[in-house]
C-alpha cells in the first residue's frame, strides 16, 4: 500500500488549493435549463471545511467529505427528471433543476433556500420582501429534499413564505406533518410515527424488555426517542440508557461523545438490544470504534442507515453482533440501473458533483471495490477545485458496478415518487396554461394540484396498477365503514351491533331500536280488531243472558258452560295486546302462556260439547258405552286445561322466554321476544291442535243434528279454520323476520279466534234475534219429532227387513244404569216429546224409538 499512497498523493495535492465562495453559483452542484425549474437539496458532502471551532466570518467555507450514497441519491433526481423530459407526460414542456449541497449544514441548505426564494429573472439575486407572495415569481418553482430533518425543518419555514411545495425523500420526523406550522412540506415517506411503532412492537414480540437507545441532539433524534419511548413504555419495555449524540460531524466533541456511548454500553452488560437513532456517518465512526472494544449487540436500525452499504465496508463487521432494520418501499430499479450504466456518457459541463466524483475516482483508480468508498471518502477532505482536465481520462465506466452497490433502493424509489407527483402537478397546471412561459402559474398553485384528485371524507384511497403511491383513484366507502378524513388509506369499521354507516358515509350511526309499537299502523288495525272481538264476546254474554230460558241457549250446554267459552274468547282477544310495544320480561312470558291457556280452556270446554252432541245422538250401544264412560264435563276440562298449564310452568322454569336485541339488520335493533324454547312453544300449539282434532272428529260426527239446534256442523267449520290458520302460521313464522314477526301470530290468533267464536255463537244469536218463532219449546218440540221420526223409520225399516213374520217390531230400551246426567236434565222435554209423538203415531213407532236420546240435544 505504500507505494499505491504516494502516487494518489501527488495528484490531489494540486487540487487541494483554497478557494472561498465567490458567487452564489459556485456551491451550486448541478443545474440543467428548463421551462420549469426544480430544486434540489442534498447532503453530497458530510461537513463544512473550517479550521475554527466556531464561525468569525460569515462565510459559506467549502464542503469536503464526498458521501457516495448521496451523490446516488442526487443522480436519481436528475435521472428522474429526465426521464419525465423523455416522456409524453409534460408534452413541449421541459424541467429543469438546480441542485445544492447543504454539506450537512442547515445555514448552507438556507442560504440555498434564499436563492430559491430569489426573483426570476432578477439581476442581483433579488428576494423581494411583500405582504403578499400571490403573484411573485421565485427562481424555482418547488424543492425536492432535504434528507435530513432538522435540514427539512428549517428550510421548510423560509419557504412557507412563499408557500412553495417541498416535497422530502426521507425526511421522517413526526412534526413535519404538522399542517399548520409546515403547510407547503410534502413528503413521499411515512412519519416516524410508524416507525417507531414498529419497532415497539418488534421488541415486545421477541421478549425483549431492556433496551438502550443512542439517537442524535437535532430534532430528528430528539422526536423519535420520545415517540420510541411512549410506545414501549405502553408494551412494558424498560430503557436501561438514552444517549445522545452531536447532529453534525462539525462539531469537534463528537469523537467524545461516541466514546463516552460506548463506554455506556459496556458498563450495561445486561443491555444486548440497542436502538439506534442516527447518521450514517454515526454509525460508521460508532462501529467502526466498537468493534475495537468488541461489542457485540443486537443493533435495530432507523430507516436513515438501515441500508447503507458504507456501514457493510467497515472492516470486520459482522462482529458487531445482528443488525434489524426498516426501510422504504422499493420500486422498478432497471431504468436506473441502464442510467448508472451510461453514467460516463453524460454530460457534465454542468454537474459539478459528477466532476468531483470523476476526479476522486481517478485518484482511487487502483484501490479495489471494498476500500473505494472510503479512499474517496478521503480524498475530498481538503478542498476540490471542481475543474476537470478535458484531457484527462473519464475511465470511471469500469467502475459503474461499485454505483450500483451503493444504491439504496427505497430512497432513490423515494425520489422518482417526489419528482413524479411534480411532473403530475404541473401536467395538471399546464392543461389550460402555455407552460413554455415561466411565468405560467405560481409555486403555490401546485400545492392545489395532485396526481390525483383528493379523496373526500367517505372514500379511501385504491393505489392502481402503477408503482406510484401518489396516484389512486378514489372509491366509495362500503356499507357499515366511514371514513372522516380526506385521503384515507383504508375506511373504518363501525360497531356492527350499535352502529351502521351508508355507503360513502363520514361518520357511524347508533341502530335505531325496532319494535312492533302501540302506534304502528299495522298495530292499530290489529289491536281494532281484537276490540271488535271483543265487544261481539260481551255483546253475546248479554244475548244470551237475556235468553236464558230459550230452548236454543239451553241446547248449547247452559249459561255457565256459554260464559266459560265467552270469557276464554275475551281473553284470546286481550292476550293480543301481550305481543304489541316494547318487550319487557313479564310481557314475553305472559303472552304465550296467556294465549295457550285461555286458548286450551276454550278447546276444551268445546270439546265437551262435542262429547255431548255425539253421545245424544249416538244409536250404537258399543260406542254408546263407551261415551258415557267418558263424559264427565268437569274433570275433562280440568285435566285438558291442567296438562297445558304444566306445559307451560316447565317452560317458564327451565327455558323461559326473554328480551332479546336482534343486531343481525343492518340499520336497526329488533328488540323482540326470545321464545327460550322453540320444542317448548311447539308443544304448547301441538297440544292445543290435538285437543281440537279430537273436537274435530266428534263435531264431525254429529254434523247431520237439527239444523237450528245443531251445533256440530259449525264447531267442524270452526275446527277446520283453527287448523288453516295455524298450518299457515308455521311456514309464514319461520320465515318473518323484523318487529312484524309478533304481528303473524296475532293475525292467526285473530282469525282463529274470530273463526270458533262466529261458528259457535253467531248461528245461535241469528235464530235468537231473527228467528224468534224456531226458539219456542213448541218450535222444537217439533223439530225433535221430525228429526226422532226419520230416524226411527229408519231403524223400523231395518229390523222389518231382519224379521218380516213378526207383526211388532220391539226395539230394546237401552238400561236405565250409567245414564249420563245430560238425559236428566230435559225429563220433562223429554215427556212432553214422547206424549206428542204419540198421540201421532202411537202404532207404529212407541217401541221402536229410544226415547232418552232426544232430550240431550
């Protein structure tokens, strides 16, 4: 290596020469002409040139340091623009830029801030002070950079006078987004906000629970350690250390500092996870030191080195211990790749950083890949001229692949998006503008332009097909989901139980609570017709208590069987208001069993009317005997109406029904009745229909009675309504859903309800009120001949053709013994029908008629 020194030697030292700035043009990097000028911001050298500890002159010194993966970075925004200038997108229209290098300094980045704020045009780089900025024409017409925060920060105030677009590649601190106190700062990278967060959770997933964290003093640094902080104080984390390191490599106490953080280190033996907040010149100079004292930890890197291939030239490195990073999205590198490639062909008349870069190279021309960066590094610490010798030789061609290396990926991605949103913005401006002319638009009108229109509250952004994060199309927030915000990534859920949200909606909205209520129209009608029920039940109560003795209430079993059957029919009609308003506890366990047991007491009182009817008319004396067994009023209804009750007590104790929220609708709460046992409200209807099919089938039976006294043919059609009714009610009640469903069973508790009552007591009301003549004890008397006479003839007429010798044809009385008590009730009826039978036809027809089944009717 010794003989390799003194020749490179020899050759910087001409170049080494001290030059202060003489014109604002001389710390100009590289500059192209355009109808629009862009410029630039980038760090390409890591510090001032000062042999003092601090400023005596104000003076911009020199910039040495040449940083190679900056100069990538500020290749990509000439590459950028270029390839916009080779496109269709600004068609006629050409952009230029103007590149500066901060040297990592903020009062370099705003003495290149003030050129930028300078008028167009102006002669002696004028910056005309105004109240309003509306119509002024800076020099450029926005900024891309800078990279560092504190860089941005400062930059961003200064030009917020002028209210001119700055758009970031890698700035990340947290108060950048900050729309009040940096309204024209953009940037195409997230806050630190995320992160941090990232990280928090990183180690809160992997059991780490102390930790230290080395960060800058700028704000930058300052920022994300807190940020850091908060978020794994909340997961548990414990810091063990925070130290702090200076911002700039200017400041002379920084080789202190790092030595002081590594002494740290070492003294926390118990501290293996280190999160790291800094340059990437820190973390070369921190390494590069730690591996001397042989460190080895678990380093988490912040998106400023996590991948930077100068830290992987540092000797021995992969003693350091494991380093776990974040980065930036990456895009399409190819373009840039073949740009890198071509590097040596292009033109550099104006680029003075690709000039220095030409000459480091040369001066390191036979330093091998691994140790390049650095010698450069080296090189330009004393002060570069920038003037090239046309005759020297740009063989820097072969070393395109060492570029390629040292490219980040996720930043040079960061600025193609940045020079990208521009090109989009003045596209957008140029439509109805003659752009060719400089003074076509104002910087701040871009601010107004986007590559896309922005996304309203109630939409989210959809990224297309392209690799830009800039451009989206905007989409409807579907239903149940909002958004509050302009420019949402993703739209927000709402509580589906609670809460539902239109399509497009801004906000969520509490469910409105449903129920089938005293004031629904539907209600009203059925709750009418219940009343109806109602005042017909009490209507008939009074008819039929006025006509007591009448031969027709007396057929239908007596006032007190008829007010039994009435008051069950009253309260069918009231249970109906159990299911109208809003549940309430008692009210789902009353209405059911209210309706089930009301309901089985009138089926059952019904029943034994039926009972009656077969059994006065039955001339089979097997089935005869066997009635008669079986006829006993009370205990049936008493038993038919206690199994019910029981049905429904196990159901109130083990399954009882409840109010429940129904929360499956989109937009409401259905509170409604939870039957708590759909096999229990089965059993109670299925119980009730078989006590009514056995009503069926006795009705049925003595259909064929005296037409105004029969109450069999009308109790069958009532029979047969029920069963309509409730057959219909299954299919129709599995597939309601909503606050109507209760409405379907009243509908069918109506109609049943209406169909027994009409069929069992409007007939006898009829004759009672319109045929008055037919309700006399002679009117039946007479109708009971006539029905006993045809069927004596024709029980005559069947034994006539079983013995023809006989002259008398004798029929046998049934016993006296085991009479039901309903013969002995009408003796008397019965006398005074056998007298006039009689007296009629005392020949033929005095044996042959069983005279006891007549008074039954």
């Amino acid at each position: 290596m010794a003989l390799l020194i003194i020749p490179i030697t020899c050759f910087v030292i001409p170049l080494a020469t001290s030059q202060t700035c003489q014109t604002p043009d001389d710390f100009v990097a590289a500059t192209s002409p355009g109808h629009v000028i862009i410029g630039g911001l980038f760090a390409i050298h890591e510090k001032m040139l000062s042999s003092e500890d601090y400023p005596r002159r104000p003076e911009i010194q020199k910039c040495v340091g040449f940083e190679i993966s900056i100069f990538l970075q500020t290749l990509a925004m000439i590459h950028s623009i270029e390839m916009i200038n080779n496109s269709t997108l600004l068609s006629g229209i050409k952009l230029g830029y103007e590149i500066y290098d901060t040297c990592t300094e903020v009062t370099v980045a705003m003495a290149a801030a003030l050129r930028f704020l300078s008028k167009f045009n102006s002669s002696g780089e004028i910056m005309e002070f105004k109240c309003d900025y509306s119509s002024y024409m800076p020099r450029v017409k926005a900024v891309i950079g800078a990279g560092y925060s504190e860089i941005t920060m400062a930059v961003s105030r200064m030009l917020n006078l002028q209210l001119m677009p700055q758009v970031s590649y890698e700035s990340t601190a947290e108060i950048l987004s900050d729309k009040i106190r940096f309204p024209s700062f953009l940037r195409t990278v997230p806050s630190d906000f995320y992160q941090t967060k990232a990280m928090a959770h990183l180690i809160e997933k992997s059991g780490w629970n102390w930790i230290g964290i080395i960060a800058t003093d700028d704000d930058y640094g300052q920022m994300a350690l807190n940020t850091f902080a908060v978020q794994t104080t909340a997961n548990n984390v414990c810091i063990a250390f925070k130290e702090v390191l200076p911002a700039f490599l200017s400041d002379n106490t920084i080789e202190v500092r790092i030595n002081e953080t590594l002494e740290k280190i070492i003294a926390e033996a118990q501290v293996n996870v280190i999160v790291v907040f800094l340059r990437q010149f820190h973390v070369f100079n921190l390494f590069s030191k730690a591996l001397e004292r042989n460190i080895n930890k678990i380093w988490i890197a912040s998106d400023n080195w996590s991948t930077a291939t100068k830290i992987t030239t540092i000797p021995n490195v992969k003693r350091i211990g494991k380093v776990v990073g974040f980065t930036f999205r990456r895009g399409n590198m190819s373009s840039f790749h073949s740009f890198l490639q071509n590097l040596h062909i292009f033109p550099s008349d104006n680029n003075k950083v690709l000039n220095e870069y030409a000459t480091l190279l040369s001066a390191c021309a036979y330093v091998k890949d691994s140790d390049l960066s650095q010698c450069i590094s080296n090189h330009s610490q004393g002060t570069l001229a920038y003037k090239v010798d046309k005759d020297l030789e740009r063989n820097f061609s072969l070393r395109n692949d060492f570029l390629w290396d040292y490219t980040e990926p996720g930043l040079v991605h960061s600025i193609q998006l940045a020079v990208l949103s521009l090109g989009y913005a003045i596209r957008d401006l140029c439509q109805a503008r003659d752009c060719q002319n400089p003074n076509a638009f104002q910087p701040w009108e871009q601010i107004q332009s986007k590559c896309s229109k922005e996304c309203s509250p109630g939409q989210m952004k959809k990224t297309t097909r392209s690799q830009h994060i800039c451009c989206y199309e905007c989409v409807n927030c579907p239903e149940n989901h909002y958004s509050n915000q302009t420019d949402m990534d993703h739209c927000l859920l709402c509580n589906n139980e609670t809460q539902w949200a239109p399509v497009r909606s801004t906000a969520c909205f509490e469910k409105e609570v449903e129920y089938l209520s005293w004031n629904d129209s539907l209600a009203i009608l059925l709750l009418a017709l219940s009343l109806l029920g109602i005042m017909f039940v009490l209507a008939i109560g009074i008819i039929f208590t006025r006509n007591l003795n009448t031969p027709v209430v007396k057929s239908s079993g007596g006032l007190l069987v008829c007010y039994v059957i009435l008051l069950c029919h009253f309260l069918n009609f009231a249970s109906t208001g159990f299911f109208i308003g809003e549940p309430q506890d008692f009210t789902c366990k009353t209405r059911q069993t209210f309706f089930g047991v009301s309901f089985t007491l009138c089926i059952s009182c019904i029943l034994v009317k039926s009972l009656k009817i077969l059994l006065a008319f039955s001339f089979d004396p097997k089935l005869q005997n066997f009635l008669k067994c079986l006829y006993k009023p009370i205990p049936i209804i008493f038993t038919c109406t206690g199994i019910q009750v029981a049905i429904c007590t196990i159901w109130l104790i083990f399954a009882a029904p409840a109010v429940e929220e129904n929360v499956s609708l989109p937009r409401v709460i259905i509170l409604e009745c939870e039957e708590g046992s759909i096999l229990a409200f089965g059993i109670m209807l299925g119980y009730i229909a078989i006590l009514a099919f056995i009503c069926f089938v006795f009705a049925f039976k003595g259909r064929k009675l005296p037409e105004n006294y029969n109450e069999a043919k009308f109790i069958t059609f009532g029979m047969l309504i029920y069963f309509i009714a409730w057959i219909t009610f299954v299919p129709v009640y599995a597939t309601t859903f909503g606050k109507y469903l209760p409405a379907v069973e009243i509908i069918v508790i109506l109609i049943s309800n209406y169909g027994i009552l009409c069929c069992t007591f409007f007939p006898k009301c009829y004759v009672i009120l319109y045929k008055q003549e037919t309700n006399t004890k002679s009117a039946f008397l007479k109708m009971i001949y006539s029905y006993s006479s045809h069927s004596a003839s024709s029980l005559a007429m069947s034994h006539v053709s079983l013995d023809s010798s006989s002259s008398n044809i004798t029929a046998t009385n049934p016993s006296s013994s085991g009479r039901p008590a309903a013969w002995q009730e009408s003796r008397d009826i019965q006398a005074q029908a056998f007298a006039h039978i009689r007296r009629e036809n005392a020949a033929s027809m005095s044996k042959t008629l069983p005279r006891k089944r007549m008074s039954s009717i």
